[in-house]
C-alpha cells in the first residue's frame, strides 16, 4: 500500500537539535479540526532499555464526545488558538489559548505564590492573573476545574480582557469577538483543551527507570501540531525527527509533572506527540534524563500493522500486573494474576503506624483499588482481608480476595458458595517471618436464595494437611 510505504520510510528517520524551522501554520480553510481515523498504528521499536509497554489502544474519532450542558449535545471539548494569521509560523508570534481542564492528581494551570501574580474580578468571579515562565495565564479556579487564557507575546492587559470576554459553556472555548486582542485572530480549534495529545487516536504508555511516556498519534491537518505545540516551551520550533517541530517543558499543561518535557510534531499525515515524566528521590533515579528517554523514543517510532497492534495489545491484557504498575506494594510480599479479560493485584505491608497493623490494597486495574489497615492476626493463623472491590451487597463475594497465609504455606484455595475451588496465587515473603501474602479474584455470581453467604479460604502445607481455615 502505498500510504503505509510512505509513512514508513518517513517513521525511519532520526530527530535532531537544530532549531528554528518553520512549522504548519495553524490557520486554515476550516477553523475546526477534527482527527480522522488512523490508516496504520504507530509502534515503538525497540522499548528502551529499562522500559516496559504499560497500554496500547486506539479510540476512533467520535469516541471523545462528552455531554455539553449549553447545547445539550454530546461533542468533543475544544480549545482555540489565536494567532497572527499572516505568520507563516504561527508560534513564531504572539499567540493565545481558552480552554478549561478538570482533574484532581492532574490540572493545567500554573502553580501558586508565583512573583508578580495578581487577582482581578470579573463579571463577580475572581481569576487569578499568573506570569510563568514565557507565559502568562488568566485563570478561574474551583477544586477540580480550572477555565484559562493563556497567552504568550501578548499584553497582559489585553489577556484580562479576553478572559472576561471568554465562553468556557460551549463545547468549543473561544474568545467574543471584540474581546480578542488586536492582531490576533482564531485559527484553529480541536483537542484536547489542556495539553498536546489527543483524546481520540492512538495512546501508548510505557514504565520504568522511574520514568512514565506517553505517545499519542492521530491522523489530522498538520495544523493540529500548532495547537498541541503551544504547550511546549519553544516559541522558535525544532526539528523532530527532520520535521518542523516543538520541543521543550510542558510545567503547566495537564500531563501530571511540571518538569514532564515533550515534543510534538507533524509527519506523513499524522500529528504526534510524546511526553516523559518522571519520579525522582534520595533512593531512586532515572538512568537518563527526561530530553534522552524522549530522544531514544522518538528515535525509534515506526509504522507498523494492526496485526502487530493487536499482538502487543495482548501480551499487556494477559500480564499480571507489578507493584510498578499498581503503584502499591513490594516484589515479595505482592501477588497478582489474570482472570479473563481482569488484569488483578493484591498486597500487604506494614501499616503507617507500625506494631501489629497492617495495610492491604487490592487492584483491578481496569477499575481502580481499595485498601486500608487491619491487626495482624496470632502467627499460625490464616488472615482475610478484603476491601470494597471484593464485597457485593449480597455477601457472596467477588472481586480481589486474599489476606496472609501461616508460616509452612505451600497453597490457598478460595471456595465459592457455588462449590468452585480457585487457586490462590502465594507470594514469596509476607509481613512475618515464614508467613506470604495469598491473593485471587473471584469471578461474579449471583448466589440463588438461601445459599451460603460467604467465600472460604484454606491454607495447606507440603503435605496437603489443612493449617487454617477462615471465612473471606
């Protein structure tokens, strides 16, 4: 095909420091683009050294609609771009952004207690005014939801005005039209509002060295590089991978670090972006800088098939799940497995508090964890301790089940009111000595009246001779 044979000569090449080439202007005929759907998947090969593939999947234009309160309508959420529209590199210039963004562990907008910040009141909500870095935001704050004007090049007066003249109801963010600072006009709207990515469209994740990466591929106008790219730090533009690109910090974009760095760029019909956080303390570095993981990512992009999509797909579907991924837990005292299409986690450690308390978290990964602490049983007893992901209203019990197995340990079993016997899986080390962590996920059933009500567990020795029995 000679789409695909194009695309793959272009995914071969190597990106580069020079800075300064002319990117796709973000105007354009239409004002709205939209992602289409992608011919063939973007793979990454080889994974760095140190890394491993955490998600893969594609979601199809059309799969970002979101209820809109003032239309009433499901449609993407939008932000826009103003610019100089005589610019043939519209980041060259003064440029400005309306969008809003939601999230609790992850918000765009700029930090607090920033030299020089200001509050303004407008139209009786009050929005905080923040110079940052080579930007300055005009931004509306609840817990959980932020609204921004966010310009860069433009008057900080001129920023105040658009804000008060913003519409942050409609699907599509935008600035009324007396309100847009002169030289400016729209550009370009599409998605996301609050970071470069896209909401539809390819997204690979991958883990490790104390380092997160994000790689989001759509097949859209260039001009989308321009939106995404207004993100990152680089009002000059760089090369990636021997196209006109952006590149740089992404501190007050919506991706989870303010250190997390980035590039973005169009290639072959596609518009990409790739972003690196990462986790640093006394104990743990990363092997390589967040610009060297980015290098090496980028580097090794290529076009690849739906065949190899799907495969790679699996290998995750059918991982159980490591303390890196669930983000609770150690190696020795964890367990996890893979129950149909439930990718499972269980662990316990020692409690904050120390002494004879402990904390349990159960994972499934598609739907979140619980945890909390209980008292450590007399040793020789078989422990159960289960959380909201593993107790249904009716007392039959489903979901992640496990607790802590006696010291002489060599299996659990879980036996439903049905009769079924599951095999639990047994960690290596539990919280005392001779003791290990037992674990399992229980598939839902309902129970027909009068049935037990409860699941039991069993630990066994070597020789198979009962040491302890409990109810879960």
């Amino acid at each position: 095909m000679l789409v695909a044979t194009l695309v793959a000569v272009g995914l071969t090449g190597c990106s580069d420091a020079e800075r300064g080439p002319g990117r796709p202007p973000a105007g354009g005929d239409e004002l709205v683009v939209e992602a289409l759907p992608l011919e063939a998947p973007v793979l990454l090969d080889p994974l760095p050294e140190g890394m491993r593939l955490m998600g893969l999947s594609y979601d199809p234009p059309g799969s970002d609609l979101v209820h809109n309160q003032a239309s009433g309508d499901y449609e993407p959420s939008r932000a826009t771009l103003y610019g100089d529209p005589d610019l043939a590199d519209t980041l060259d210039g003064p440029v400005l952004l309306v969008g809003t963004s939601s999230g609790s562990a992850s918000i765009a907008g700029p930090p607090y207690d920033v030299p020089g910040e200001r509050e303004v009141e407008l139209g009786g909500r009050t929005a905080r005014v923040v110079p940052d870095s080579d930007r300055t935001w005009v931004v509306f704050e609840s817990s959980d939801y932020t609204e921004f004007v966010v310009g860069r090049g433009v008057d900080e007066d001129e920023l105040v005005a658009a804000a008060r003249g913003a519409d942050f109801e409609s699907a599509t963010a935008t600035v009324a039209p007396d309100a847009v600072p002169a030289r400016l006009e729209p550009l370009i709207a599409g998605s996301p509002q609050d970071r470069p990515g896209g909401s539809s469209g390819e997204h690979m994740f991958l883990e490790g060295d104390s380092s997160w990466v994000a790689v989001d591929v759509v097949r859209a106008d260039p001009r989308l590089a321009a939106l995404w790219g207004f993100w990152a730090e680089d009002a000059s533009g760089t090369s990636v991978r021997g196209h006109p690109g952006s590149a740089g910090a992404l501190q007050d974009a919506n991706v989870g670090d303010r250190d997390a760095r980035g590039r973005i760029w169009a290639e072959d019909g596609m518009v990409l972006s790739v972003v690196v956080t990462q986790y640093e303390d006394a104990d743990v570095r990363p092997s390589r800088s967040r610009d060297e993981l980015l290098d090496e990512v980028v580097d090794n992009l290529r076009v690849g098939t739906w065949e190899e999509f799907e495969a790679l797909d699996g290998e995750i579907r059918t991982r159980p799940p490591t303390p890196e991924e669930v983000g609770c837990g150690e190696d020795r005292s964890f367990v996890s497995g893979v129950e149909g299409d439930v990718r499972w986690a269980f662990s316990v450690q020692p409690g904050s508090s120390g002494g004879d308390g402990w904390f349990f978290c159960a994972t499934e990964l598609a739907s979140g964890s619980s945890g909390g602490n209980f008292l450590a049983a007399p040793l020789g007893e078989l422990v159960s301790s289960t959380g909201g992901a593993s107790s249904r209203p009716d007392g039959s019990g489903d979901g992640v089940v496990g607790g802590v197995a006696p010291p002489g340990t060599t299996r659990v079993t879980v036996t439903t009111f049905d009769g079924r016997t599951l095999e639990a899986q047994l960690s290596a080390d539990g919280p005392r000595p001779g003791e290990r962590v037992w674990g399992a996920f229980v598939p839902p059933v309902e129970p027909p009246p009068g049935s037990p009500p409860l699941l039991t567990a069993t630990a066994y020795d070597a020789a198979g001779v009962v040491l302890d029995s409990t109810a879960v």
